[in-house]
C-alpha cells in the first residue's frame, strides 16, 4: 500500500486571450466608411443612422460625419451625423 497520495497533474493553468471589444470611436469623434465604431457581443449598443451591422454585431460608419450615442426608444444608439448637422 502506498503512504503517499499520488501527485496529480493540475487541469488549470491556462487562459483565453482577450477578444479587444469595446468602443473603439467615442462620442464626437469623426469617422469615414467603413470605419468600426463599436466591437461588441450581442446588440449592446444598436446601429442608428448612417450606421451599419456586421455579423458579428460589430458596428460601422456608411458614411463620413461625428459619432453620436443616444437612446431611442430605451435602446442604446450609435449615430453618423454629417458635421454640418452635429
């Protein structure tokens, strides 16, 4: 019989990298085309005017113009508003 409890390796010790989502162009802040305005998972934030969602849920301008957050009918908005109107 054994006196000693035999030493088992740990299943622990490891770590997903960190997938950079977030707010990537903030509020005032002026995009082009294609430009990503949010990385998200899920519709944390919803596309709004002149802005675009992608499959992943990220969110783009479709136009040139300032980055506008809002809410609107109690959702978080993302909007592209040309300069001369923000």
């Amino acid at each position: 019989m054994s006196k000693t409890k035999g030493g088992g390796s740990t299943r622990n010790g490891r770590d997903s990298t960190a997938k950079r989502l977030g707010v990537k162009v903030f509020d005032g802040g002026v995009v082009n085309p294609g430009t990503i305005i949010v990385r998200q998972r899920g519709t944390r934030f919803h596309p709004g005017i002149n802005v675009g969602k992608g499959g992943d849920d990220t969110l783009f301008a479709l136009a040139d113009g300032k980055v506008k957050f809002g809410f609107r009918k109690g959702r978080k908005l993302v909007d592209v508003v040309s300069p001369t109107e923000g």
